[in-house]
C-alpha cells in the first residue's frame, strides 16, 4: 500500500516524472504497469484491499496453501487492463524478471 501511496503523491505533485520510461520489480512491476497503461490507481488500491480482506478468511492469510493469492490478483488486473496495454507499455515499461529454474534476474 505504501507504493500507491507515493506513487499517486507523484502523479499528483510531479507527474512529469511518470512520463517516461518506468520500470519495477514485485509489486513496483504492477505499479509500473499500472501507470503506464493509464489504470487509476486507487482501482488498483482497491482490488489489493479487496484480497488481502479474503485472504484473512485463512489462518495463515495470504501465506495460507488454501488461499489462491495470484488468481484474483490476476484475474482483477487483467480486467483492468485497457485492450492497447501492449502499445503503451512497449518501449517505456521495463520489468525484472527472475528466472524460477535458475534464480536468474533477466
């Protein structure tokens, strides 16, 4: 939550300095996707409370083996995602991405 936080004080004080290219790691890849395919932030804010309040059904919340953290996530994003996310993130969305079978960063 602290990254949308300060990603929303940027976007409403200094919103040159999203204008660009953008790039993240963990949860600054879904900021940095979610800026620049245009997706409000406070959407995004929502359907992150929105599961972290389902997961809390569990005993071990979102560590819990019987609650499926990725799917919703992932199923709420991609709604959210405009049908053009490919053209506005091509050249200015940058990811790190860690390779599971070899624990590589690429």
């Amino acid at each position: 939550m602290y990254q949308i936080g300060a990603a929303t004080y940027l976007q409403e004080h200094v919103p040159q300095l999203l204008q660009g290219r953008l790039g993240g790691s963990s949860v600054g890849s879904l900021l940095a996707t979610t800026i620049v395919c245009g997706i409000p932030l406070q959407l995004v804010r929502e359907t992150l409370l929105k599961t972290a309040k389902a997961s809390r059904a569990h005993t071990l919340g979102p560590f819990s083996p019987f609650f499926p953290l990725e799917e919703p996530l992932l199923k709420n994003l991609l709604e959210m995602l405009p049908e053009d996310a490919h053209i506005r993130a091509s050249g200015r969305l940058h990811l790190s991405l860690t390779r599971a079978s070899t624990l590589e960063n690429e």
